[in-house]
C-alpha cells in the first residue's frame, strides 16, 4: 500500500513549480514582495559571511570582537528601525513588504560595503579597525 502512495505522489516530487519567480520582470505585487524577500536574503547571506571573515581576524583581540558586535547590534536595530519608518506611510499595505524590504536591502548592502571596506585594511592602518592580513 505504502508503495501505491509513493508512486501517486511520483509526479509531484518531480514537477517544476507551475510559477517560477522571475524578478525581472515581476508585475504582481505577490511576486515584488516575493522578490524583495529574496534580495534581501542574498544581501544578508553576503553580510553574514563578511561579518564572519571580520570575527575570524579579530581572534586575538576579543574587545575589538566585542566592540563589533556591539556596534552590529546597534546596526540592526537602526536598520530594522529606519526602514520600518521608512515604510510607514504604507504599513498595512500590499505593498509594505516591497518598501521595506527594499529599505532593508540598501542598507545591507551599505553595510556589505562597509564590511569590505574593513578587510581591505593594509597592516599598520591606524584608522581600521580590522588587522590586514
């Protein structure tokens, strides 16, 4: 029996999804939102491995390790604070989600940058905070 409800099932496990996202071109406002999730879930993947290469170069010093993730702590509750301001002409709209996960995904990639920023500091930068390597 078991196996008689596997092979039922057979064709769903398979089947592409019948609506693939296509950001580009996105023309609902389900798929804006959609997208802006996925935007924002790339640049916080990037940030995350950013903040990690930081962290793994600040091993020998943990009050630079602690001052960082006070100040990222900092970061997001601005982040997370200004684009909720930032989206608050439109809070219970369809179209919150796209604003502010739009705001959300500048500020992450400002925030990237900085980040990149940080590891490009040459040895004996007395302005960076992050030792080069």
């Amino acid at each position: 029996m078991h196996v008689r409800i596997l092979l039922a099932l057979t064709p769903f496990l398979f089947t592409p999804p019948a609506h693939a996202l296509d950001c580009d071109n996105a023309t609902t406002q389900a798929d804006m939102n959609q997208c802006a999730a996925v935007q924002h879930a790339a640049a916080d993947k990037e940030l995350n491995a950013l903040y990690q290469q930081i962290t793994a170069r600040l091993k020998g010093n943990p009050d630079s390790k602690k001052l960082l993730l006070s100040a990222q702590r900092a970061w997001l509750a601005f982040r997370d604070a200004e684009c909720k301001f930032s989206a608050s002409g439109v809070e219970g709209g369809s179209v919150y989600p796209l604003i502010y996960g739009n705001c959300v995904t500048e500020l992450t990639k400002a925030r990237v940058e900085t980040f990149k920023t940080y590891l490009k500091c040459q040895e004996g930068d007395l302005g960076c905070p992050v030792p080069g390597v």
